[in-house]
C-alpha cells in the first residue's frame, strides 16, 4: 500500500475513500476533514473561544488536539460523572493534556448539580442509566458555557456515532429526533449556547489512528455503563454493513444531512421558556433537569418514592 499523497509507505487504508496514507500525510487528510467540518456549517470563528467537552476518550481528546494545533483559542470542560475509577482516571487524563498544552480545563461534578453521582442517579430513579447521564451531560455543558462566557461547545461524536444516533432515531421512527440531528445546532434563545461536532466527517478508527499518531494518552476503557447499551448494538450493525460495503455508514449520515433531514423540520418553533427553578432554557415550566434533581434528592433522602 502506498500513500495517496507522496507514494511513501502507507501506515492506513481508507478503504470508504478508496485512500492509503503514510503518518504525516494521515494526520493532514485528518486535519483537513474537520476544517471541512467547520467551514461547511460555519461552526466557529477564530475570535470566539470554543469550550471543547472532554471526556478523556480518544475522540474528545483529539477533537481539542486538533484545534490547538490549527491556532484557535479553546478551553476544555470535563464533566466528572462520578463512575467509580473510570471517572477518575478519565479526569486525570484530561488534566494532564491540558497542563501539558497550557490550556484551561473546567471541571464539573455531576454530583455536586444532581445530588449525587452518576450510579447513584441510577439507582434512586431507576431509569436508564445512560438516559440520566445524558440529560445531565446536556444540561452541564451548556450551564458551563453560560456561566463561564463561551458562545459555543464542541464535542468529540464521530461518524459512527452520528450514523448509530441516526439508525436508532430512524429504527424508532422518532421524527421529533431527527431535526436535532446535525453536526451544528445554532443558539435558539441567548440562555442556548451553539452545540458543534467537528468530527462528524471521521470515522472511530480515524480518531484512534489520529491520537494514536499524535502521542495523545487517553483512557482506552469504555465508561462501564456503555456495555448492553442499545447505541453499541447499532454500532455493530453499522460495522456489519461497513465490512460488507465500505462508505455505508458514510452514505447514511451524510445522505440523511444533505437530503432527509430538511424534510423533518418543523415548520413552527418550539416555544422556550426559562426554568421555574434554575433559569435554564425548557420547554415545559420546570426543566428535565430540576426533576430529575428534585426525584433524587427525595429518594436519596427517604421521602416519598
Ligand atoms: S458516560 Fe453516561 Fe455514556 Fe456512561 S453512563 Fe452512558 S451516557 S455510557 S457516552
Ligand atoms: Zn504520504
Ligand atoms: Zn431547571
């Protein structure tokens, strides 16, 4: 195999783009895919500081590696779940690529918002774990940014990410889903800050060769809840159609943003509204959020179920 660029040695095989690259020529096709990214749904300017949400995985960390190195002024925001070791070695993680490129990184305990981590959300409220998880992670990132000044936030969804929200949007029919997914979500009231995912064009294996290349020191263990999760079951099938097909997964987000979605917009706004409680943006008159704050402290504290 030999590079597309320079005919060296390849160390990749693109096969969904038909392209071998050697290193050096690799982390520039990267590079260029989120510079794509960006330029294509104007997702930032070079004046604005972008708050990039980091998780310690590969893909987070590579997303904030690749901005530094491209000059834009970025901050990091770790949101500390409180998932036994795995958030602690994940948050360790994070310090030390921030400490190492002099950047700053915010840190949030879920516990110190909720009332209480992660496993014990779970456990109080029975819900789905990552269902909490989630809505906290929203929530946070976006509080963060308010509180901290930043206009928008970035975070490290790949391609096979956004193919395997997409497969279950579409496997569940959740029309009111599919309008929400897109590589950039614009401020729709000043308390909502722009939501972005520069890496939507790269597939997983991509931002492991990409970090990997890089020297990046992630956390190489998944979160111990993403085991069973549905989302993997989708990632699975996805990869299936991959090996069979390359440029599947590709040909399924990209066919979706470019030809599907716009038919799935809603024609009127959502009515927002800021949270009795937190002052948050909702749609109802108390947010997601504060209920599920509200039903943890009381379960955690004996009162009523
Ligand atoms: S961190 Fe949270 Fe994920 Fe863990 S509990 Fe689920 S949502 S799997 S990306
Ligand atoms: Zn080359
Ligand atoms: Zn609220």
């Amino acid at each position: 195999m030999k590079c597309r660029k320079c005919g060296g040695s390849a160390a990749l095989e693109l096969r969904r783009h038909n392209a071998a690259f050697c290193p050096p020529h690799f982390i520039e096709f990267f590079r260029k895919q989120v510079a794509d990214a960006v330029h294509r749904y104007r997702m930032f300017s070079r004046e604005e500081i972008i708050m990039v949400a980091v998780s310690g995985g590969k893909d987070s960390l590579a997303l904030w590696d690749v901005l530094i190195e491209d000059g834009y002024r970025t901050a990091g925001l770790y949101l500390d779940l409180g998932i036994f070791d795995y958030s602690k070695e994940s948050r360790a993680k994070c310090e030390a690529f921030a400490a190492a490129r002099g950047q700053t990184l915010h840190v949030e305990r879920v516990a110190d918002a909720v009332g209480a981590p992660i496993p014990v959300v779970q456990q109080a409220t029975r819900r789905p774990t990552c269902s909490a998880c989630g809505l906290s992670k929203r929530y946070l990132m976006n509080r963060a940014a308010l509180e901290h000044g930043y206009t928008v936030v970035a975070t490290g969804h790949n391609l096979d990410d956004e193919a395997a929200t997409l497969f279950g949007s579409v496997m569940h029919w959740q029309t009111d889903a599919l309008p929400r997914q897109s590589p950039a979500l614009p401020s729709t009231h000043p308390k909502l800050v722009r939501r972005v995912k520069p890496l939507y064009r790269l597939s997983e294996l991509e931002t492991a060769a990409y970090a990997f290349l890089r020297g990046i020191d992630y956390i190489v263990e998944e979160c111990p809840f993403a085991q069973g999760a549905t989302s993997i079951a989708h990632k699975e099938v996805l990869n299936r159609l991959e090996e069979a097909s390359p440029g599947s997964k590709h040909n399924f987000l990209f066919g979706f943003l470019d030809r599907a979605r716009p038919a799935f917009e809603r024609a009127e706004d959502v009515a927002l509204q800021e949270c009795a409680s937190c002052g948050q943006v909702t749609t109802g008159a108390v947010c997601a959020f504060c209920k599920l704050a509200d039903l943890v402290k009381r379960r955690t504290s004996g009162e009523t179920p």
